[in-house]
C-alpha cells in the first residue's frame, strides 16, 4: 500500500470514529509508512522506565523519538511534552505517528499535538504490546510485537 493510500484510510478513520486528530493507523500501516516516507517520525510516548523494562521499536534512528506523556514513577503528565516534541520537529506538517503500550496515551498526545497546531498526528492503533491475551499476557494478540514487526526487548 502507497503511503498516500494509507494516510488517506488513517484520515477516512479519523472521520469515521470524529477522532479530534488527523487519523489512526494499525502498526503494520505504521511501519509501512515509516519506510515509504522518511520524512515521517515515530514519537514513543511510553516512560522511559517502559522502553527500558519492556522493549524498543527497532527503526532509524532519524524517525524514532522518544517523548514521555507521563512520568516514571508516579505518571504525572509530562508538563514539557509540547516543548520536547517541538524540539523533534518545529515543522507542524511533519507526519507524527505516536506510540504508547496499548494506543490510550498515544491518542491523548495526538490530540494535544493537534491541539497545538500539528496537522498531521496520528495514533498507532493497538499500541506497542496490545491488549492482553487469555492469560493476561500482552505482546501476543495485537499490537506491534504481536505484528511481529522489529523491536528489541529489555
């Protein structure tokens, strides 16, 4: 699938579900994209304590960026998220997909974004470990783990 083919299905779910941002896409589209544009970045919005302890995508180093939504311990709101995104990009047309451990704190840093005059923010659906399976393990059912695509575990 065209990068452009998958912005515009993000954009079309957007609409569809009135997300207060430019749209959703699933890891795989995600990852699709990231390769197809180089221009687009991947901003982990997960603790640090979580990419430490859990895992990390594995993509270049140019498109991957993390910013914390909230803080280890305690997960206080990130008072400078906005101000640590701007220094990623100031360009407030750059494709932004943002990624958390199960696509909540990714939609919330989509909207604060776009709030904030970024245009093109996306949420990561399912997130980075997805939900939990039968015996309350994630990685397994949905997610980027589970879509098998690269990442390195703690």
């Amino acid at each position: 699938m065209s990068s452009n083919t998958t912005l515009t299905s993000a954009r079309q779910r957007a609409q569809e579900q009135s997300l207060p941002y430019a749209g959703a896409v699933t890891p795989i589209e995600a990852f699709e994209l990231l390769q197809s544009n180089p221009d687009c970045i991947l901003v982990d919005v997960r603790t640090n304590a979580e990419r430490d302890w859990v895992g990390k995508v594995v993509i270049h180093d140019t498109q991957h960026f993390a910013v914390q939504w909230s803080l280890y311990p305690g997960g206080a709101q990130n008072p400078d998220f906005l101000q640590q995104l701007a220094t990623i990009t100031a360009d407030k047309n750059t494709v932004i997909l943002f990624l958390c451990r199960s696509g909540v704190r990714s939609r919330h840093a989509a909207k604060l974004a776009s709030e904030s005059g970024y245009t093109q923010c996306f949420d990561i659906l399912q997130g980075f470990e997805g939900d939990r399976d039968a015996h309350g393990h994630r990685k397994t059912v949905v997610g980027w783990c589970a879509n098998d695509l690269p990442w390195l575990g703690a």
